[in-house]
C-alpha cells in the first residue's frame, strides 16, 4: 500500500467518526435576536473611530499656519536686519561656487526621481522584511 491510499484511509475514518459525533450531537440553534445582536456589535464597532488627525495636531498646524502667515506679512522689507545679513554672506558664496554651472531641466528632473526614490526605499526593505516575517 502506498502512503496516499493509508492517508485516504485515515481521512474516510475520520470524517466517519466525525459524521457519527456530530449526529449524535445535533445541532445547536442561535437565540431569536442572534442576526439583530451581531448587527449591532457591528456598528458598535464601526461607529467607535478616532480623526486622523486629533485637536492637539490642528491646533499645532494652524499654530505653524499663523506663525509662518505673521512672519511675511510683518517681515520688513527695508533695513538692515541681522537675518539679512547672515542669508546675504551666505548667498554670496553660493553664487560664487557654483557661477557658470548650468543644469538642463532633463538634469534637475532626474536628479529629483532619484531622490525620491532613495527616499523610499528604506520604508520599501522595512515592508519587505514585515512580509518575509510572516
């Protein structure tokens, strides 16, 4: 006899024994208000959810918002600031590093897909190593 037709075997005893248990048993009938029970867990559960974003985090947005909106708007425009100083030492040597160099648009739009690609790819080996876990 080969393995298959011995576990064939073992199956057909089992579900026969099966079969007899559960006869024996009979079946077991829900409480009249079983489907209306269940529905009502369900939306218990669906109507329980939380915002994406709580009140803590808006309020830190509009914060953000408000201060970046008062900042140019109040900003003046003429004068000699601290700020203005530091940012025109700085721009003047960025200018003068990189005079004469010339990217094409082509350039800067592949430079850009690259980096967002570098960009994702640890969150893509993370979700590939939570799979291969699994």
């Amino acid at each position: 006899m080969s393995k298959e037709l011995i576990m064939e075997k073992l199956s057909n005893e089992q579900e026969k024994v099966l079969k007899t248990a559960f006869n024996e048993l009979g079946l077991e009938k829900p409480s009249e208000n079983f489907v209306s029970s269940v529905m009502e867990a369900v939306k218990a559960k669906q109507s329980i959810s939380a915002p994406l974003i709580n009140k803590r985090g808006w309020a830190v947005i509009v914060l953000v918002f408000l201060t970046c909106f008062s900042l140019l708007a109040f900003y003046p425009k003429e004068g000699p600031i601290f700020f203005d100083m530091v940012f025109s030492n700085r721009t003047d040597f960025f200018q003068s590093l990189f005079q004469g160099f010339k990217v094409s648009k082509t350039m800067v739009m592949g430079i850009s897909l690259l980096g967002l690609f570098l960009l994702q790819l640890p969150f893509l080996l993370k979700m590939m190593n939570r799979e291969r876990r699994l």
